[in-house]
C-alpha cells in the first residue's frame, strides 16, 4: 500500500466490494458513501441530497487489475489528487466558463434577454459535449483509473457439499 502524503500528490482513497468480474479488470461498487464530508455535514455543494432525493445507485467504477479477485471482496482503491482535481475542472469549470461565455457573447451580438439565455445555453451545452469527448479519450488513456492499494476481505468461496 502506498504511504499517504502531502498535497496535490497524494491519494485518495475509497473502500468498494467487487461487483463483477471483467476482461482485464473488475467493476467495483463503493460502499454507500454519499458525497463528501461537507455534503454529508450539509455545507457541500449538494450531491448527496441528489442522491437521496433521486435514490441514485451505488457509484461503480472500474478498476483494471491483473490480480485475482473475486464477487465480494473488499478493496481500498486510491486516485491521484491531481487527477481528481484536474476532472472536477473539467467537469464543473469548463461547462460554466461556456455558459458565462455564450451568454457574453450573446448579449453582445444581440442585446436581448431571450436571446442571451439562449447563448448561455448553447454555450453550456457545447462545453458539455467537448468534455464528454474529452473524457472519452481520456478513459482510454487510464490516467484516470483507480489504483488497487489493498485487498482488506476476501469473499471465501462457497464449498460444494
């Protein structure tokens, strides 16, 4: 397992079960964790009341791995701050810069009040789509996978009899 450390460079860690079993890796489900600690104190950006409200399933990820794993066992997975952080830029920063942007731009160009929302819009919208993109190059990249630090449980396969 890795030593925790300081900064931009340490990792962030999550325990999950194996869920399934698949080529080259497995899908792993978390363990119920719903958002972040200031979510969960009330004073975070929200992600959990969505989570209640909607009843959103168990986040799962997968998790490429040559070690042998099976349905049920329980692992410490860990990512990279950095990368966490460069993806909630992605994810948040650059959809909102586009909205800012096509409303600007809009109000600009037209000076009407329907027509700058409908900017902020297409512009949020377009920014969407380029982040999907993005991240679709980037998953095949793994930059952004999880790294397996530890097995803490092992499912014990059941015995014929």
């Amino acid at each position: 397992m890795n030593t925790p450390q300081a900064g931009v460079d340490a990792w962030v860690l999550e325990s999950a079960r194996v869920a399934a079993i698949d080529t080259g890796g497995v899908w792993l489900e978390t363990t119920g964790q719903h958002g972040c600690a200031n979510c969960r104190s009330g004073r975070g950006c929200g992600v959990s009341v969505f989570q209640r409200l909607f009843r959103l399933p168990q986040h799962r990820i997968y998790l490429p791995t040559e070690e042998v794993l099976s349905v049920g066992d329980h692992v410490v997975v860990g990512l990279s701050q950095r990368a966490l952080l460069l993806a909630s830029v992605w994810l948040y920063l650059v959809p909102l810069l586009g909205l800012l942007v096509g409303a600007l731009v809009a109000d600009v160009a037209f000076g009407q009040e329907a027509l700058t929302v409908a900017g902020g819009v297409f512009g949020l919208l377009g920014m969407l789509a380029w982040v999907r993109g993005r991240q679709r190059r980037q998953a095949r990249s793994g930059r952004f996978f999880p790294v397996l630090q530890e097995v803490t449980l092992r499912h014990a396969a059941e015995q014929d009899g």
